[in-house]
C-alpha cells in the first residue's frame, strides 16, 4: 500500500458504510484516538478520497457527512483487490506445505 496506510484503509471502509457516522463513533469502531480519526480524515481529504459536509438541515451543526469521492473509492477498491491477492498466495503457500506433510 504505498503512500496509503492501514488506519486510511480502514476508515474509508468504515465511511463507505455508514457515511453519517461522527468522529467519537468511528475512533470508537476503529480502537484509535478522537485525534487519530480527525488527523486520518484530514489526511484523506487532502490527498482528494473523501468530502467532508455537513448537514445543513439539521439544528447540530457538528454533524458531518463523509463521502467517499470516485477517486476513494477506486483507492479503496484496488487495496482490497491487493489485499485480497496477497491472502490467496497465503493460503496457497500454506496449502502446499500442508500437502508436503
């Protein structure tokens, strides 16, 4: 995953399915700091994954909506494909050593 790490991963996963979720709730889910989820999105908006808007109707607003752009979602599809890869050649490997016993 080059130029793009794990916690990254794992929050545009979580974004993409519930995108109404708030930041306490996602560093909840994610087992990280209010600060690392706030610093993660940051960073997700910057390199142009996510868009970050509020909702206007409602009378809180510090709630957000965060949604993944064409571009996130093209990211998030290609690591899970890498990913998905690298767990097929695990269990290859592990198949044919099973086998050799």
């Amino acid at each position: 995953m080059s130029n793009f790490n794990q916690q990254e991963f794992n929050l545009l996963r979580k974004i993409s399915k519930k995108p109404t979720a708030n930041q306490r709730e996602l560093a909840v889910e994610m087992n990280v700091s209010l600060g690392k989820v706030n610093y993660v999105l940051k960073e997700l908006k910057k390199k142009g994954l996510i868009k970050i808007n509020n909702f206007k109707n409602n009378p809180d607003k510090s709630r957000y909506l965060y949604l993944l752009t064409p571009k996130g979602v093209a990211e998030k599809t290609k690591i899970t494909i890498k990913f998905m890869q690298r767990k097929m050649e695990e269990y290859e490997e592990l198949k044919k050593e099973l086998e050799k016993k």
